[in-house]
C-alpha cells in the first residue's frame, strides 16, 4: 500500500488539512496510508483533523534526527508539499529539494504561480492543487496511488530534474558566483533561489 509522506514543519504556513480531507474523501476507492513526521505549531490542530476524519491508518510521529532522513524519505511513495497563499517570495519550502532528490513524485498543495509550483510543472515530478480544493486532490492522489508506474516515471523525472538543476556541482558553482559577485560589489541577478541543493 502506497504511503503519502509529509515531513518536516508542520506550521502556519503549511496546508496539510487539504491532502488529508482528500485522503478522507477517498474513503477506500484508493488504498493509501499517510505518514506525518514532524513538529510545530500546528500540529495540534492536525492531529484533531486525523481524528475528526476518522483516518485511522494516519500515523504521526516526531521528526527524524538528520541522518534518519534519507531512510524516512524512502518510506514514501508520495511526497506531501505545502504552501499557503500570500507567502509566495517569502519562503520555499525547501522539502521539495529533498523530494526531488529522493526521486519521489510530489503532490503541491500551494500557489501555481510560485517557485515550488513551477517546478513541480516544468520536472514532471508532481501535481500541484490549490488550497482547499480537496476535490482534484483527491483525484491526484487516488491516481497517485493506484498508478504505480505513474508513481516511478514521476520519481525518475524528479531525480533526473535534481541532477540539472541541483545537483552538489551546481549548488557549489552558484555559491561561489554569488560570492564573488558580493566580493566585486554587483547586483546578483535574480535566478533560482538557492534551497539546500546539495545531494
């Protein structure tokens, strides 16, 4: 049975609600589990929705110590990204990075038009849903997890996007152009914003 993974802050900016309504309104067209690992503020409240939707094979646990992390990534097949509108140019949520290189497919619960939904569309990698339309999330994830080559030529185009655009080659050449362009006292160009690339 695939497993829908969310790790990492579980906070004000992150709508995790919507993804687990889906993962209710589904109510057993499609077998999936969810794994929650993390901490924040609200975590209480997502604890109370598992409740209130009955999700009964919803397990939530505390975050993993760091090298912990590549395993707990591999237990999901599906990769839970959140952000909510009105943060756009504010944050990345930088688990899409992890995602991609984990060569796991992505369901975006955020704004299009942001940095994580552009590239959610341009790899291939994953579907992106809007907040609060727990309608087409539920179809994303209902095909998400009966299709499992939908599943692995999705993880194949997320690992093969982290190569080309993320990779520990590039993140190291950006780092060093962005410090020397400090050092000659020039503008940085605006580009890809730099979000723990390294492999």
């Amino acid at each position: 049975m695939p497993t829908l993974l969310y790790s990492g802050n579980i906070g004000i900016g992150q709508d995790i609600g919507t993804a687990l309504r889906a993962v209710a309104r589904l109510n057993g067209e499609a077998d999936l589990k969810v794994l929650i690992a993390g901490d924040g503020k609200g975590l209480a409240a997502v604890r109370s929705l598992v409740a209130e939707l009955r999700l009964a094979g919803a397990q939530i646990r505390p975050p993993v110590p760091l090298d912990e992390l590549p395993a707990l990534l591999a237990r999901g097949d599906i990769h839970l990204v959140c952000q909510q509108p009105g943060t756009e140019g504010l944050l990345v949520p930088s688990k899409i990075y992890s995602t991609l290189a984990a060569g796991r497919p992505s369901l975006f619960v955020g704004p299009a038009d942001c940095e994580v939904g552009r590239i959610v569309c341009e790899s291939g990698s994953g579907f992106v849903v809007e907040p609060g339309d727990v309608g087409r999330a539920a179809d994303v994830l209902g095909r998400l997890a009966a299709g499992a080559a939908l599943r692995r030529g999705m993880g194949r185009n997320a690992r093969a996007y982290y190569e080309r655009h993320f990779g520990r080659d590039r993140s190291v050449r950006r780092i060093v152009a962005i410090l020397e362009s400090a050092a000659d006292g020039r503008a940085v160009g605006k580009g890809r914003a730099f979000g723990g690339g390294f492999g």
